[in-house]
C-alpha cells in the first residue's frame, strides 16, 4: 500500500528582513530596512495558515484580503497580488513600512499562537515594491459621475479619503497647505524609514485615479468650508492632521539649539537636510543632544540626529521602557545604532551660555506609580535628586497638536477642548450636513494606518450620502 505524503510542516518562526548595518546605516539616510527577496517572500508567504475566518482581516483598519493577497504571492502571481491590496489600500508601500502590523493585523493572526505572526506588512511592501521595480501600474480613471468633492489635506487620510471617492467616480480635488502632498509622510518621517521616491510614486497613483491637487492652498485663509460647499462642491473631507508643535513650557526653553520635533523634522526631511550638501538647508546640530520624549517622532528625531553628525544622542523620557509609545522595531534600532536611553528622567529647566544658546538641561530622577488614566504607571519624582545634563541640543517631541484655522474659520463646527474635530466616529460625520473629518485633526496625533483607515469610512459615507441625496431628489 502507497504510503502518504504528509504536508510539510509550518515554520514556526517568521523570515527576518535583511537591514543594513548599523555601524554603515548611523552614518547615512538610505533605507535601513532592505525588504524581502522573492525567495523569503515565498518562504513567508508558506507559513500562512489561509485560514477558513481569518482574524488578520478584522485588525486591518483598511480592510484588506490579506489571505486572499498572500496566496497570490504564493502562487507567484505578483501582479495580482498588488492588485488585490489596492482593491483596498492605495498606499501599500507606504503602509509595508510605517504601518505598526504588529498591533494591528499580525496581532490578530493565528499563527501566532504557536509561533510568530506572519509578517504581513513586510509582505504587502515586497508585493507594492515589485510593483514599483517594473514600473507596472494598476490604476484605472472611472468616469465621473458629476459629483465634486473637495479633500482638505494631502497626508494619509486625505490621500485613502481621495483614492477611494475617485475609484467610485467622483470628481476629487485635494487642497494642500504646502508645495507637496503627503503630510507626515514627507515632512514627518525621515528619508531612512520612509523614502521620498516611495510617497511621491503612491502619491503619482494617486493622482492617476484622476484626483486634481491644488498646492500652497490654505484652507480657511484661501476659501472657507461654506465657500467651497456654496462653490460647486458637493461634499468636504477635512484630513489637516495635527501640525502644531508641544512644548514643555520649561524656563529656558526659548534657548537656540532647542527645536520642537517638528520643525526638527521639516527641515531634515522636507527642506532636505538629509541630502546636504546637495541641499544646504540650516540646520544646527552640536556634539550632544537629547531628545525629549519616547514616541516614533522621538525615536526619528534621534537617529536623524546622529545621521547629522552628533555624537552623542540620548533619548530623555520620564518612564521606563515598557512604557514607551514607539514602536518595538524602533527602539530596538535606535538601540542598534548607539542611542543612549536616559528612563525615569524628566526635564525641569534648560541653562544657556552668555550668547543664548543651550548648554546644559537640569533634570529630576523619577519613580513608576500606580496607573494613570492612560493606563501607563504614573511617574513621580524623587526628591532631592536633581541632576545636569551637558547638551548642545535639545528636541522636543511630546507630541502635536491640530492647527485651529479650520475650526475658526467654520461656523457651527464642533470641536474638543483639544482643538480636535468632533465625527460621528463610524461616518466620520460632523455635525455640519456634507462635511466630515477624519485623522489626527479627529484623534489627536496617531498612525498614519489608523489615518488611512477614517478617511475609508469617510469615503465610504461621502458615497452613501451623496447617493440619498440623489434619491431625494
């Protein structure tokens, strides 16, 4: 009797994506992640179990058929791969780099019960980056349907928001404040994380959807909401994100050398620093610098830092590193590339010298208390136990906050004490007929994913709403 093959047996642990070192990458701003050969595509692509209710799906806030997707790549169809994620998301290769899986999509996988989770995001990127290598394209312009809408905002809500309202045949203009689309993308997240040719290609596909773009346009300066709805516009999705800058409203903090994350990172990124002496944009960076705060935009701001030549950079944060908000992946290369994490660390004042610059940072020791209402241990200091930091530079990162203009521009718009936008948080509805919002200027600053996935359900409202009207006529 012939005896039965049996099935190979799934690997439990999931392929490892090639980075460069981090001796070579702290001295460089290319991408330090390298993506997957085909061949460890392949191999990643064979752990996914294809289950018959697949749990992934329900952690994707695009919805993506990412068993559907991975199965392609099994079968070596790459094309229809790439196609089946735009089904969905219109910026995979973005979302393959920045997107946190690991607390969405992976965090929900099977397989990870018995081994590691299927690494989904390093899968759509080989799958966008394939794509991208034969300059292939798979868009295709809809005939319009007579309808206008108007997406203030060209960060990733506003970008997901147009994609999906052009693929059903609206006609889309996104007004953008500044010269480039992307928001975060290009002002925000440094050149070694995100590359600017990868946003401007999604940015391209985009744009061939038949989306029109209206740069150095400043909403609520150069039309208000009502103008645009009383000018030919059907419908308004607001995606302004959140620009403005914290401070920690310290004595000395209006020192030179100190930086908000923000402006930091818009001259690193969109004047293009990153690519001096090609571009010699000021920028001034000392021997020692310390960054204050534990998020991404901490961890960007560091590494960046180092790229630019200090050599010294320390990451200030008034917890402990179980309590941090950026990412694993993150931390652990910042961590790579000589980092120094100053926990349990919280800034009181900044010294300068007699010219008015930063010189040293007085701190406080602290301790971890019971939880706060953010579910983090609370810190607390520690009497009497001040000490000094030598810096040349500091960077705040303590987060951001929505630009108000919008909000003082439109009557009848409900806002948060935070300055934020309040939606219906299904139909990302204001409480104005025709408008709504969604993003950080809805959340406050959050993930570029978490953006992608409201301005979806915007899309997907705007649609709805458009169509009722329709009816009612």
């Amino acid at each position: 009797m012939k005896k039965l093959r049996s099935k190979p047996k799934i690997k439990k642990e999931s392929i490892s994506m090639p980075k460069q070192k981090p001796e070579v990458r702290k001295k460089n701003f290319k991408e330090v992640a390298l993506g997957y050969t085909e061949g460890q595509a392949i191999a990643e692509a064979e752990r996914c179990l294809q289950c018959p209710k697949p749990q992934c799906v329900e952690g994707c806030p695009v919805e993506i058929d990412i068993p559907a997707f991975i199965r392609l790549l099994l079968e070596r169809k790459f094309d229809e791969a790439i196609e089946k994620i735009k089904e969905k998301n219109s910026l995979p290769a973005i979302c393959g780099r920045v997107c946190p899986q690991e607390e969405q999509c992976q965090q929900h996988c099977v397989m990870g019960k018995a081994g590691d989770p299927i690494n989904i995001g390093r899968l759509e990127r080989f799958a966008a980056d394939y794509e991208m290598k034969r300059k292939a394209g798979t868009h295709s312009k809809q005939a319009t349907n007579g309808k206008k809408i108007a997406v203030i905002g060209g960060g990733p809500a506003g970008l997901t928001a147009a994609a999906d309202l052009a693929k059903l045949g609206y006609k889309v203009v996104i007004f953008e404040a500044l010269h480039k689309l992307g928001g975060v993308l290009v002002y925000g997240i440094p050149e070694f994380r995100l590359p600017k040719k990868i946003v401007a290609a999604e940015v391209d596909y985009v744009k061939k959807l038949g989306v029109d773009v209206k740069p150095n346009a400043l909403i609520g300066r150069l039309f208000t909401i009502p103008e645009l709805l009383n000018n030919g516009f059907d419908a308004v999705f607001i995606g302004t994100g959140a620009g403005l800058p914290r401070f920690l409203r310290l004595p000395g903090e209006n020192f030179g050398g100190i930086y908000s994350a923000n402006e930091f990172l818009i001259r690193v990124n969109l004047m293009k620093s990153y690519a001096f002496p090609s571009y010699d944009t000021p920028i001034r960076i000392g021997n020692e610098v310390a960054v204050i705060g534990a998020g991404n935009v901490a961890m960007d701001s560091a590494r960046s830092a180092l790229r630019l030549g200090a050599e010294k950079v320390s990451i200030v944060y008034r917890r402990s590193k179980e309590e941090m908000p950026a990412r694993a992946e993150e931390i652990e290369n910042a961590e790579e590339e000589g980092i120094i994490f100053r926990l349990l660390t919280n800034p009181t004042r900044f010294l300068g010298d007699e010219k008015g610059w930063v010189k040293q940072m007085e701190c406080l020791q602290m301790q971890l208390g019971e939880p706060d209402e953010s579910g983090r241990r609370r810190p607390i200091p520690i009497k009497n136990s001040e000490f000094f930091i030598d810096i040349d530079t500091a960077i705040i990162a303590v987060g951001r906050t929505p630009n108000p203009i919008i909000q003082r521009t439109t009557r009848g718009l409900e806002t948060t004490k935070w300055g934020t936008i309040v939606v219906n948080e299904i139909s990302m509805e204001t409480g104005l007929k025709g408008v709504y919002a969604g993003g950080d200027i809805v959340t406050g600053e959050a993930t570029v994913i978490s953006a992608m996935g409201a301005g979806k359900r915007a899309a997907r409202a705007i649609h709805e709403y458009l169509h009722r009207k329709i009816r009612a006529c």
